[in-house]
C-alpha cells in the first residue's frame, strides 16, 4: 500500500519522533565512564631524613601510592648519603620517583647516638658497602621540586623528618597542597621525643605557622611509652614475613643484616604512613592520631601493605 500526499508527510514525521525518542532514551540511561570515575588521587611528595624507618615507611606506600618525588632532609641521614640510599632503594621498585636532595638546620642539637644510627641509614643498615653522595646537580630543591610536581594540581605532603626544608618549597608548590601529614605531634603538644621538631625548631616553628594556613593537616604518632621494652616495635617476625623478591626483598635484605640497628625503635613512620591509605584504623588523641589497633595488628597490616602488587 503507497500513500501520498499529507499522509506521506505525517508517517515521515512520526518515524523521525520515535527514532529521536529511542536516541533520547538511551542517552538518559546510559552514564558515561567518566561520570562514574573516582576523582584522581592528589600527587604525594614524601619529605623523609631517610632512617631505617623512613624505608619501611616508604615500602608500604609504593604499591598503592607512588609518590610524585621525594625530597631527603637532613635528620637521622645526613642529606648527601641519605639521598643516595633513598634512590637505591627506590631502584627496587616498579616505578621510581625523582630523589631531590633537601636541606639541613643551621645549628642543629648534638646527640650521641646519632653518629652510628646515621652511618647505619646512609649505608641502608649495612646493604650498601659505604654511604656516597649524590651527583650535583644544576636545579635548586625547590627548582626540581616544581618540575617534578608541574602536572599536579592538588599536591599532600606526607612530613617523616625536620622541617628545614618544607619551609622552603611550600610556598612555591602554594594552594596545591592539598593536605599535609606529618609523623609526630603538632608543636603545641610539646613532645619531648619529637626529634622532627627539636632537631630544628625554628623550621618547625615556621611550619606551625604555615599548616595553618593549610586546607587539612593531621599528625600521626604512638602512644608515650616510657617501658625498656617499647609497644608497636618492629619485630624480626614481622620483617622476616616480607616476601624475600623485589623491593620488600631488598628492604627484608637489608633489615636483617644487622636488627640491632633498630631492634628496641618503634614504627613510628610506618603508622604515619599507614594513616596515609587506611585512617579509620586510627584515632584523635588531643591535636594527633593514634593507632586505634593493636600492635600486631598493625605490623600485620604495614607487613600486607609492603607486599602488595603495584
């Protein structure tokens, strides 16, 4: 049967109706990929002194949150050999970040211990035949740092050592930082321990002043423990459960070597980090969080976080 005329016209009208009809339908039921997609996770500078707790402290990071860059401060390493250390043992890992050597406090305390324990982190406890320095380069810290980071546009800072060279960079990485996370407790809670603030208080003093200024800022830290034999310690059984190939195998090596190093320490910079990617495990103690789990349960969860696949 043909038809003609208006009747030709209306039928064509009404195919375009139902076609446009079916078009709007699956469009409205049919949500694009992106609406779905979490919002990218903000790029993570590390600012570490490079102890042997900073490495275990970065291991448990690299599988879920790779770091952007990591600076080395002067603290428990020295900036020169902690630098190197750092990069070796990032070298370890799938992925590696850009090694930024820091920078030191003018006039910081003496400390007898601090000679041996520094010696022990520039060589990574004995892993490296001796500590060396990096090559020089032409970039200031704050230089490479805003070349490291030109891509990000909301920046957390996770803090494991002093101050000195945070005051620096902040202003220039400015309102990208998102966040920053601090091992210790903020200065006001004054503890006596917090060798991140004392060994350099003025640092520590004008960061106070700038994290105010800060969108979040949160302080991670251990219950005091006065006891000979400290609560949330790293153990050889915890170490020896890092499987023995990639870089928890040369953190597992290198820890081994030598326990006395940090056999009686505490995960001071692994529960810092650890806060990073599971906070509800923890909880608010006066102006800083604590673990809110028990120690075994916490070196269960640093030890699984260490050997996770990337």
């Amino acid at each position: 049967m043909t038809t003609s005329g208006p009747c030709r016209w209306v039928d064509r009208v009404m195919r375009c109706l139902a076609v446009a009809g079916l078009v709007a339908f699956i469009a409205w039921n049919t949500v694009p990929a992106w609406a779905n997609a979490e919002p990218a996770q903000p790029c993570l500078v590390i600012d570490t002194d490079a102890g042997l707790d900073d490495f275990r402290a970065v291991a448990v990071l690299l599988p879920q949150r790779a770091p952007q860059a990591v600076v080395v401060t002067e603290g428990i390493a020295a900036v020169p050999g902690g630098s190197t250390a750092m990069a070796m043992f990032l070298a370890s890992a799938p992925s590696s970040a850009p090694v930024i050597p820091g920078l030191a406090a003018a006039n910081p305390p003496s400390y007898d211990w601090l000679p041996d324990v520094r010696a022990g982190a520039e060589r990574l406890n004995g892993f490296l035949a001796q500590a060396v320095p990096p090559a020089s380069r032409a970039q200031t810290m704050t230089q490479a740092l805003t070349q490291a980071t030109q891509h990000c546009d909301r920046i957390d800072v996770l803090v494991l050592g002093p101050w000195s060279s945070f005051v620096h960079y902040a202003p220039a990485l400015g309102h990208r930082i998102q966040r920053v996370l601090a091992s210790g407790r903020p200065l006001a809670e004054n503890n006596p321990d917090n060798f991140n603030c004392v060994y350099d208080q003025p640092a520590c003093e004008a960061a106070d002043s700038l994290l105010r200024g800060l969108p979040a800022v949160a302080w991670v830290d251990l219950p005091t423990d006065a006891s000979s034999s400290p609560s949330y310690a790293p153990t050889e059984e915890m170490i020896g459960r890092l499987v023995q190939s990639g870089m928890p195998g040369v953190l597992r090596a290198a820890l081994l070597l030598d326990p006395s190093q940090w056999l009686g320490t505490r995960l001071w910079d692994d529960t810092a980090a650890l806060y990073l990617l599971a906070p509800q495990g923890f909880a608010l103690h006066g102006g800083h969080f604590e673990p809110a789990i028990n120690e075994e349960t916490l070196r269960r969860r640093l030890v699984k976080a260490i050997n996770a696949t990337p």
